[in-house]
C-alpha cells in the first residue's frame, strides 16, 4: 500500500525540479551560446557532443583510453597516499625528519604543474608521466593534513593508550586512525579532483600514446570540438566517480575501524594475572610539577590484594601521585619501586571511545582471552542491560564512569589505579561499584582517591594523607 499521499508525491517532484532547474539552465544557456557560432569550432551544442560520445564510446580506442588514464591516475594517488602516510609517521616519530622534509615538500607543493611535467618528461618520458605528476600533487598535501592531524590528537586518549599498554594495530586503528580521519577527508576532498586535473594536463603537455590527454590533444589539432568536448566529459565523470567513492570508503572507516581494532592480538608484554608477588613500594616519594613538591615526602608499601586511598583536599596532589604511579610524569625525587606487571587506570577525566559501545570500550582494553560475554557479565554488575549496546557518548555521565570502572578491572595487569572512581554517582550505584572494587581488587593492588572516608572504610583500605 502506497503510504505517500497526493500532496507528498507533488513536494517529491517539486523538488526534483528544483534540483534539476540548475542543469536545464546551463544546458540552454550552453545551446544558445552554440548557435552565435555557426561554424560550430569554437562551440558546439550539447546535442552534438552528446552524439560525439555515443559514436566514441562504440570504439575499443575509447575504453582502452580510459583504462589507460584511469590506472596511472589511480596509481599516482594510491602511491601518493602511501608515501605521504609513512613520511608523517616518521616525522610524527623523528622531529628531525620533519625538519628536513619541510622545504623539499613545501617546495614540490608551490611548484606549477606545467613545470613539473617538463622536467619529468626529461627524467622519465611520456609514458608514466601522469603517474609522477599526480603522486607529486598528492604527496604534500597529504602529508601536511597527516600531520595536522597526529600534531592535535588529544594528549589524555594517548595517555589511555599508553597506560593500558595497547599498542600494534589496536593502537593505530583505535587512537589514530579516528584523529587523523578528519584531516584526511579534508584534504581529499581537495586532492582527489585535483589529481585527475593534474593527471590529463600531464599528458596533454606529454602527449603520451593511447591516453585521454592524447585523443584530447588530437581532437583539438582537427579541430573536433564535439569529440573535444566528448572527452572533457568523460574526464569530468570519471574525477566525479573516483572522488565521491574514495570520500565514502573513507566515511565509512570509521568505526569499522574500530572492529579491526579488536581482533587484532592485545599486546602481552605487561600482563599480569593478578597471581604474582606483586608489590608497591615508595620511599620519601616527592611529586609535583616543574620542580614545584604539591605534598610532603610519601612513604607507603602495598602488595598483593592490598588498597590504598588517597585522601586529600583538592588541588593537593591526588591525581599527581595516581600519574607517577602509572608513569605518566617522574617524581622530583625519592624512590618508588612498583614489581606489578601491568597496570590499568580510571582518570579523573572520562576518556572513552565515544562512537563504540560499552562492551567494544571495555574488550579493546581487555586482557587475552576476555570474551565479549565475559565483557557483557562484568559490565552487568554495574550497568542496566540497556545501556550496553548503545554508543557510550549517549551514555549519563554516571553510566560512562562505570564503563570505565569495569574497563579497569577487565584489563590485564596486577596495579589499578583509580582517580575519583564514584564521583557522580547516586547512592545505591555508589554501593555498587563499592562492591565491584572489594570483589575484583582480589590479587591485584588498587590504589584510588576520593574524598569520602567511608569510601576507606568499606574497601578495608590503608589511607594516605598528602
């Protein structure tokens, strides 16, 4: 049954016609413009180039033309890409790489076109000289939006990263892959069309056998405006088609990029199974920062199944000690001797991957072997059963730090460090998580602030006063 009624079918082709309006305009404007010129060289009308594109595309010339453009042209990008990719790795990596690429790329990127295709004709030939061009034209730009992109990634998610020891294609996939996204459309939905412009004026300057530049150059020669402007079309669709799919197989990286992110293996250099004779230990501790103590000297020692709280006023060097404890800054002076293999941390500030779900937020962190209904009953203890499979960002606040509590606790490592870990939560969530701690902290050392007493009190924990 059609559920559109009379008045819908008319607004759907109202604006048809709207959208369509544009094209006819130009298209008449195009036909009058055609009939000033009766000889028809200079311009000819849409109808006869339409008809010159009929009878070329009958021809196997036409489509071996094509075919020849369109795989050095798609080559040229393609390489372009690659190389771009791995020198902003490096220089992301290596300052002084980037010091020394800077004036070569800035150079190559200032450079016209024509020019660059006269020197490559002298270096290579026609043959490939589309291929250079365009992978010269995509290189710089690339690679400037990739670093744009690693130079702004946000210092709390690497820390994230780096704290729960993932590395590899886990890492790249979920931590950079999504910062430099952006950069990168943007500056493809630039380079994309430009590599075709490129790439035809290569060869219209080179003239090399077989490509679209050739039968463009030869269509000008005799003087065959419809067959000249027959292939300008074809450029114009082939750029069309190449850059609108490229733009949406990079739209659409993102969050299937997520997904490689799990099945790639979790690195297993720091893991721990909360069953060794861990130990932590500090000795005339002094933190702060810019050589600035935030505390008196600390001295404390915690082993296996053993908790520390942190009480303190704001401001007095809770979240300093959590970060020297996880390695995050170095302490200004004293010993501090931590055996735990592996570590995991819930921070002051929430840090998810926003476009994932609870569960994909907490297997990305966890430990080998954790399952997703492994992954499924440990966030039940803490979350309703809703709230798992709808993306963390339409989360409530009180909701994103469970999923980070249980994050915590599913990770491998023997040390859990938890900032403010019931901060924002009602009672009876409060004595949930309570719980949750008490019964996870088993065989692992946990040491976490808050500034609730009771907090110690039904943990069984030490407490430490800065």
């Amino acid at each position: 049954m059609d559920k559109n009624t009379p008045i819908d079918k008319k607004m759907t082709s109202v604006h048809a016609l709207i959208r369509c309006a544009p094209i006819i305009f130009w298209l008449a404007a195009w036909q009058v413009a055609s009939m000033l010129d009766s000889s028809g060289i200079l311009l000819c009308g849409p109808l006869d180039a339409l008809l010159a594109l009929c009878r070329l595309s009958s021809t196997q010339t036409f489509w071996n033309s094509i075919w020849f453009s369109t795989l050095r042209i798609v080559a040229g990008v393609l390489l372009g890409y690659i190389i771009a990719g791995v020198l902003a790795a490096a220089s992301w990596h290596t300052s002084t790489v980037r010091i020394l690429l800077q004036p070569a790329l800035l150079a190559i990127k200032s450079t016209p076109v024509a020019c660059v295709v006269v020197i490559l004709l002298i270096w290579t030939g026609a043959a490939n000289v589309s291929v250079i061009t365009v992978l010269l034209l995509v290189v710089p730009a690339i690679y400037f939006a990739l670093c744009a992109g690693l130079d702004n990634m946000d210092a709390g998610r690497s820390e994230l990263f780096e704290v729960f020891g993932v590395r590899g294609r886990r890492r790249f996939f979920a931590l950079i892959w999504p910062v430099v996204l952006p950069y990168l459309q943007a500056a493809s939905s630039t380079v994309l069309g430009m590599g075709w412009k490129a790439g035809i004026a290569a060869e219209l300057i080179g003239v090399p056998a077989g490509s679209l530049g050739e039968r463009i150059y030869q269509a000008k020669l005799l003087l065959e405006t419809p067959d000249l402007f027959a292939w300008t079309f074809c450029v114009i669709c082939l750029s069309w088609l190449f850059e609108h799919g490229a733009m949406a197989l990079l739209r659409g990286t993102w969050p299937r990029a997520a997904k490689l992110a799990l099945r790639a293996p979790r690195d297993l250099m720091e893991s721990g199974d909360g069953n060794s004779d861990a130990s932590l230990r500090a000795q005339e501790l002094l933190i702060g920062y810019a050589n600035v103590p935030l505390s008196k000297p600390l001295d404390f020692a915690l082993g296996p199944s053993s908790c520390l709280c942190l009480q303190a006023p704001s401001g007095t060097g809770k979240t300093t000690l959590l970060h020297t404890v996880a390695r995050l800054q170095r302490p200004l002076a004293g010993s501090l001797e931590n055996t735990a293999r592996g570590r995991s941390m819930m921070f002051q500030d929430t840090r998810l991957v926003e476009d994932l779900d609870a569960i994909d937020n907490i297997l990305l962190f966890a430990r080998p072997g954790f399952t997703r209904k492994d992954a499924r009953d440990l966030a039940c203890e803490l979350l309703p059963k809703d709230a798992l499979s709808r993306p963390v960002r339409e989360l409530s606040g009180g909701q994103r730090r469970r999923v980070e509590l249980t994050r915590a606790f599913a990770a491998p490592g023997e040390l859990v460090l938890l900032d403010e870990p019931f901060g924002g939560l009602d009672a009876q969530a409060h004595s949930c998580a309570l719980a949750f701690v008490k019964r996870h902290g088993v065989g692992r050392i946990v040491v976490f602030a808050t500034h609730d007493a009771d907090d110690a009190q039904a943990l069984g924990a030490q407490i430490l006063e800065l």
